[in-house]
C-alpha cells in the first residue's frame, strides 16, 4: 500500500502542493476569525451537582464580579489624599458595566427620624468634611463601627475598595479596555503620592490572564519556530531542508487555529499551546524522513529511488508513531471536560494533519531539489554521533546486567518519590510567583482575608422563617463560626444589617449592635419598611420569601487538599447547628465551583492516562501480535513516566491539572521512539532469518541517530515553555522535556536490551 502511495505522491506533486496551498489559505481565513475566551474554564459537566447548586444561585441573586483594589498609604486619611481618592470613585462610576462600588468615601450611615418613622440614609463623609478636624472627628466615631469593618484598616495606613462590574461586560472584549482603564485611573493617586497599590479579584486577575495569554502565544510560536528551525541547521547544515520543515509545521499552526474557528472553539490557556506543541511534535516527523531519504540515496545513489523507499517504510512507521502521539491527546475527548475535550480534538486532528503535510511536502519539494551532494549527507557520517550510538551497542551487549541493576534502582527511587507527590488546586497555581498578580493576591489574604468568593445559603423551609427569634440566632452562630476560621474574610449577611438597624434605633449608640429581640423587631419593621432602598439588603442576601439566607464571604487561596480539610470540619458542624429535617444549608459559589472542578480534572486525566496506555497497548499488540512484545515495549515508557513523578515528589512539584497532563503527552510522544526502534527491528528480522541480535544492533544503528535528532528537538521545543508567565505552562514543558530525554535514553538503552535478553523466546515466538 505504502509502495503505491509513494508513486501516488510523486506522480501527482503539483496537483497536491496546490490543494495544500488552497486549502491553507482557507484555513488561514478561518484563523483570523477565532477569539481569546474571555469566560472561565468549562471544566464541570453542566449536570454536576456543584455547578447545578452555583448556577441555581446565580439565578437567584445575580452573577457578581468583584474587582478589588486596596492602597497602602500613611498619609491616606490627610485630607487632601482623602479628597483625591474621591475624585477616583466618581471618575470609575462613569465607567460602563460598573454597576456599585464599595469605597469609605462613599459609605452612608443610618439616623433615626422619628417624625416620619425611619432612617434617614446620609453620607459619612459629606460637603462638610473640608477641614483635617472633621475628617478625624468623622474616621474616629467610624472606628468604633462594628458593621463597617474590614473597609479600612484601623491603623489609618489604608483602606480597601469594591468595584462590582455587570457580566455583559466581563464576558465580551470591552473587558479589558475596563479593568486596565478603572487601573489607568487608580494608578494616578499612586503617582502622585507614591502610595503603594493591589489589585485582585476575579474580574481583575482573569484579565491580566487574557492579555499575558495573547502575548504568550506569539511568543511561543516565534520561539518553538527559532528554537526547532536553529536545531535543524545545526544537525543537516542546509537552509533549505531548514525552511521546507518550517513550512510544514507553520502549516500546521495554521491549521490548528483554523479548526478551533470552524468547530467554534475559543483559545483557552489550555488551547493556545496546541500551536507551539505542534511545531514540536511536527520537526521530528521531518527528520525521520529526511534522515531517511539521505540515508538511502548514500547506500543507492537514486534520488527518485530514494524519495519512494522514504515514503513508503518512514511514512509507514510515522504514520503508526503520529497515530499513539494522537491518541495520548484524544484521551482527553474522552473525557467530562468540556475545556480538556477541545484541547484533545484540536491537538489529535492537528497531529494527524502535520504528519500528512510533513509526507507530502517533503518528498515532493525533494524532487524539485537537485541531486544531494557529498555535503548534504554529511551529516549521517559526524562522528560524535556514531560514536554515541557504538556505545549504546555495547552498552547493551555487554552490560546488560548493570542496565538491570540501574533499571531497578530507578523503579526504587521512582516509587519512593512518588509517595511524596502532594495534590493540590490553587487558583495561583499558575501565577507567576514573581509577578505582582501574585504578591496583590496574597497581600489581600494577608490583610482582608482573600478574594476568592464563597457563598453559604440557609434554607429555613418556611415562608418568613429567617425573622423568627431562633432563625436569627442561628444564623448568627454560623457567623460567628465561620469567624473562627482563619482562611474565610469577615461574613456578610442580613443579620448585620439588621444589628446596626437595630444600632440606629438607639441613636447610633454602639453597644446596641446586637441582634434585636421580638419586640426590638416590631419597633424596627415599620422604620425599615419607610427607608429608601439605598442600603436596603434584602434583595442582596434574602430570597422574594424570606425564606432563605445567604451569607457571602471571601477565602484565601487555598489548595484542594485544604478546602477539603476545612470542608470536613464546618460542614459537621454547620449539620449540628441546623437540622437537616429542618433546614437545608448549600455551600457553594465560585471558589467551591473552581476548587471542585480542579478535583474533577485529575481524576478525569488519570482516566485519561489509563486510556493512553490502553489504547497504545492494544495498538502495540495489533503492531506484534504478541502480550511480550507489548510488555516489552510499555517497560521503557512506563519507567519515564514514574521517575518524573519522583521528580515532583523530591522537588515539592505537586500534582495538578498542568503537571498531570505531562503523563498523558509525554507517554503518547516518548512511545513514538518505541514504535520506530520496533518497527525497524522487525524490518531487520525479516532481513536477517530472524537473528534477534542482529536486528536489534542493526535497528539501534539505523534509527539511533533519528532518535536522538529528534529527543534533542523535543527536549528543547518543550523547553522553552519555562519562558511562560503561567506556572502550569512551566511545570508542564519543564516535565515534559524530562520526561522526553528520559524516555529516549530508556529507548535506547533499556528497550534494545530486554530484546536481547528475551532472545530465545523471541526466535521462537517468530519461527512459530
């Protein structure tokens, strides 16, 4: 078959450039089309209860994005700072999509007005505020407010606001035109009294995302092409053969941004690799081809001869490698993800589609070429390389024992490491440590408990039921326990509306904030019901009933592991507080979703890497025909794989949705060297009346040098992800690189060796 798709290729070489051409600039159209997501991950399913119960509140009470700012400054409360800050506010208003900002400039405060049975909603700090005094006078009695804590720090160094913006424009491209413009804004009062600045929130820190994202896959494109294209010049010393192989690989970019357009995919973190890791993964497939093609015109002297034997045994055996490097990435499909599903459609279709345009492309711009002189198959004689590959040779036959020995020494090690992978999930996981995202990140938990939102709704069951004494005193309590953990900001609820209502009552004296009684109630109702709805709560944190509360918090950047520690111990204590005949309390919001879905992705990889090796051993088995042969190929794989998880055991690398993705790639990739090392030897045995050492030295000598051509590119194209903002991205092209050179060494080395220690097996295994 492989015979007559050779001719096939050569016979019709224009016909094929120009559907590739043609077929490019579609794709290339439909490129320019695809856009930067700018919602979150899709990681839950849309049935899980998780997201149905964040969902069902969002419903409820709206989708709010917070974006949080605070300033560190001595001289804040000087009255001049004070009145710049103020000038801030009211410019961020005029903002589209800015729908409420919280900001102790801006906060009211309620005065008893008898007259009319109500409150009077009045600024704190108003148009009489012109002198330093009253500034002081009005931030002293403030002090002592019990419902205003948290906005400000009571050391006057500082104070924090609240800037909550619409999801019509969190979810479209004004977004970023918003936040850096609210930032542009802000910035202004730290250049004018070099105050020091954070900024956090979830609106805020998935923006700086978005636009270091844009940045990034440029960047990487460039790189991966500089980096693979330099290699190859180093290795053939030919500019051409360097240009022809990076037009296959830009091709295939082109195309993976075409796919993602026509299957109306967005780019997501996870997607923007797809290009830069096909560039990798595209370089190899051109140097088993050209290696070949010079390889059989040195032992024929036929270029037409040698273009057809390229095509038909390389194509073959790139074929069957490019068909396992797919599935480690379709693995993914298979998966509850909606982001990991895209991510493995997009990558295995694309894979597929190099390795065409890297068959077509080569042999035919070949044929147009000249005649290969002594100086473009040079480099099949360098000697470092010879030399590296006789080593090899006699490594396997005369140290198999030491090759063993080491072997098990590794699985020793490798296991032992493995023990000591943590599991974690932050949301910072894949923040740049030294970048100021991270540092604003934790200067908010260090100072106001966090940005993460978390949502607490209490369900009574009855109809006005949160009025009721006893409801109240409970609701209370949770407040109260939830003080006591140090990971959760200052809770929010009605209950503290209430109190100060109640504080109000009694002339703003503090020492009535406190929960009002029955009868302090039906003192209270009528003046609430008077008021203007400017501070009124109910809309915020009770449903159209009564019926049920929500209490909103926000907590630090916890991992998975430690949600879930906390989690274990509130919830026995949440279900002490409220019978559960009585009451149904939900635990949910945005942080649950995230942290949840973080656990959701790795079990789903691990799935996905057991149908990795699965898939690729069922496929190894229909190659040989034989459960040794697919024993004897996973081994060498299998090994890489542990030894990275030591890796990440020893160094304090944890395993999340970055690093657990390595395993996936690198075994569909590493497994590739496998196939061709097998594939050869099998050609070998053919050739050799079944001589298993001859073909296995045989097959070390023709694809050893290939082998290590290419484990050198992949090494170095994964590599250079560690340039990225994203520390998913760095753990994830750092482990891979790894976990790549590992796999070819254990090709080398390890995989020659089983098969000459299975020797007489394998004889008669073959002349059965």
């Amino acid at each position: 078959m492989w015979t007559s798709i050779s001719e096939l290729v050569l016979k019709n070489r224009i016909v094929i450039l120009l559907l590739i051409v043609v077929s490019t600039v579609f794709m290339a159209n439909e490129a320019l089309d695809v856009k930067f997501s700018f919602d979150r991950a899709k990681i839950l399913p849309s049935d899980h209860q998780v997201y149905l119960e964040n969902l069902d509140f969002q419903e409820k009470y709206g989708l709010k994005h917070v974006m949080a700012v605070a300033v560190e400054d001595k001289d804040f409360f000087k009255l001049e700072n004070f009145k710049f800050w103020d000038n801030i506010t009211s410019e961020i208003s005029k903002f589209d999509g800015v729908e409420n900002i919280i900001s102790i400039n801006l906060i009211s405060k309620l005065e008893k007005n008898d007259s009319l049975i109500k409150f009077d909603i009045k600024p704190w700090f108003d148009s009489t505020i012109t002198t330093q005094y009253s500034l002081d006078s009005a931030l002293k009695v403030l002090s002592f407010q019990k419902f205003y804590e948290g906005v400000f720090d009571r050391s006057k160094k500082g104070t924090i606001m609240l800037i909550t913006l619409d999801n019509e424009i969190i979810n479209s491209k004004s977004r970023d035109y918003t936040i850096l413009g609210i930032k542009e804004i802000i910035d202004s009062y730290s250049e004018k009294y070099q105050a020091s600045l954070f900024y956090s929130g979830m609106p805020y820190m998935r923006t700086i995302n978005s636009i270091n994202l844009k940045k990034e896959i440029l960047l990487f494109i460039l790189l991966t092409l500089f980096v693979t294209s330099s290699i190859l010049f180093l290795f053939f010393r030919s500019i051409k053969i360097t240009l022809i192989s990076m037009i296959v690989v830009v091709i295939g970019a082109i195309w993976a941004f075409g796919t993602m357009s026509l299957f109306g995919y967005e780019i997501t973190l996870l997607t923007a690799l797809v290009p830069p890791v096909l560039i990798v993964i595209g370089i190899p497939n051109c140097i088993f081809l050209i290696n070949k093609f010079h390889a059989e015109f040195k032992r024929n002297g036929d270029k037409n001869n040698a273009l057809k034997i390229m095509i038909s045994k390389i194509g073959n055996i790139t074929f069957l490698t490019n068909i396992t490097t797919a599935s480690g990435f379709a693995a993914f499909t298979l998966t509850e993800s909606q982001s990991l599903q895209e991510f493995g459609l997009v990558s295995s279709l694309n894979i597929l589609g190099v390795f065409m345009f890297s068959l077509f492309i080569i042999p035919i711009m070949f044929s147009f070429f000249k005649t290969p002189n002594s100086k473009n198959i040079k480099h099949l004689d360098r000697r470092w390389i010879n030399y590296v590959v006789d080593y090899l040779s006699f490594l396997i036959q005369n140290k198999r024992s030491a090759i063993y020995k080491f072997t098990i020494l590794i699985f020793i090690i490798g296991v032992f490491g493995l023990l000591k992978v943590q599991i974690t999930g932050n949301l910072s996981d894949d923040f740049n440590k030294k970048q100021d995202l991270y540092k604003d990140l934790k200067f908010f938990e260090r100072n106001y408990g966090g940005v993460m939102p978390l949502e607490i709704l209490v369900d009574t069951k009855k109809k006005n039921g949160l009025f009721k004494s006893y409801n109240l005193k409970k609701i209370n309590e949770l407040n109260d326990l939830l003080l006591s953990y140090k990971e959760f900001s200052k809770p929010s609820s009605y209950i503290d509306f209430l109190k100060y209502s109640k504080q109000a009552y009694y002339n703003n004296d503090t020492s009535y904030y406190s929960l009002p009684n029955s009868q302090e109630q039906r003192f209270l109702t009528p003046y609430l019901a008077n008021t203007d709805s400017e501070m009124d709560v109910s809309n915020i944190y009770l449903d159209s009933l009564n019926q049920e509360a929500r209490i909103s918090l926000r907590i630090a950047d916890v991992s998975t592991t430690k949600m879930d520690s906390i989690m274990s111990d509130l919830e026995p204590k949440i279900s002490s507080l409220f019978d559960s005949k009585k009451y149904n309390v939900i635990i949910t919001g945005t942080t649950k979703v995230l942290l949840t879905g973080t656990k959701f992705l790795l079990s789903n990889l691990f799935v996905s890497l057991f149908l990795v090796i699965i898939l690729i051993s069922i496929f190894m088995a229909w190659m040989f025909g034989s459960v040794r042969m697919v024993v004897l190929s996973l081994v060498p794989n299998l090994l890489p794989l542990l030894l990275t998880g030591a890796i990440m055991g020893f160094f304090g690398i944890a395993l999340k949705p970055s690093t657990i993705l390595v395993f996936s790639i690198a075994f569909g990739i590493s497994v590739d060297d496998t196939i061709h090392f097998l594939a050869k030897y099998r050609q070998e045995l053919m050739s050799n009346n079944w001589n298993v050492k001859e073909s296995v030295l045989e097959a070390l000598k023709e694809t050893g040098v290939s082998m290590i051509y290419t484990s050198i590119v992949l090494f170095c194209g994964f590599f250079i992800f560690i340039a990225s903002d994203f520390g998913g991205t760095v753990a994830l092209g750092l482990l891979v690189s790894i976990t790549l050179l590992i796999a070819m060494l254990s090709n080398l080395v390890l995989l020659p060796a089983l098969l000459l220690t299975n020797e007489k097996h394998l004889v008669l295994k073959n002349n059965n």
